[in-house]
C-alpha cells in the first residue's frame, strides 16, 4: 500500500484510509479526530504524526 503526507483535512485522511493506504503521515502537529483514528484502526492503516509542515516533513534526510 501508499504512505501519503496529508494536512490537517480529516475528510481526506479518512478517503485515504477508505482508499487502502498503508499509512498516512500527519503534518503540521495536527490533533488526530476519534473518527480518523477509529478509521485507521479498522483498517490496519499506520498514523504517523509530523510536527514540521508537509514540505519540511517530504524533504526531511531519513536518519
């Protein structure tokens, strides 16, 4: 499956989960809803959680 970077957009995040991404990073320290959460349990989907804004968090050197 899809790793996506994604905002603080719930809507979206969960048509991703819907959408069988394997995780799904988000950025900008947003707060995970319930609804997401609950979403990507059902789904097997990782929530990675970002405090640096989507293009800080694409560029940032693996370590």
């Amino acid at each position: 499956g899809d790793v996506v970077i994604v905002g603080d957009r719930s809507d979206i995040q969960i048509s991703l989960i819907n959408s069988g991404c394997s995780a799904i990073i988000i950025t900008g320290d947003s707060p995970v809803s319930y609804e997401v959460e609950s979403a990507a349990a059902k789904a097997g989907t990782l929530i990675i959680s970002s405090p640096h804004d989507t293009f800080i968090t694409a560029h940032s050197p693996a370590t």
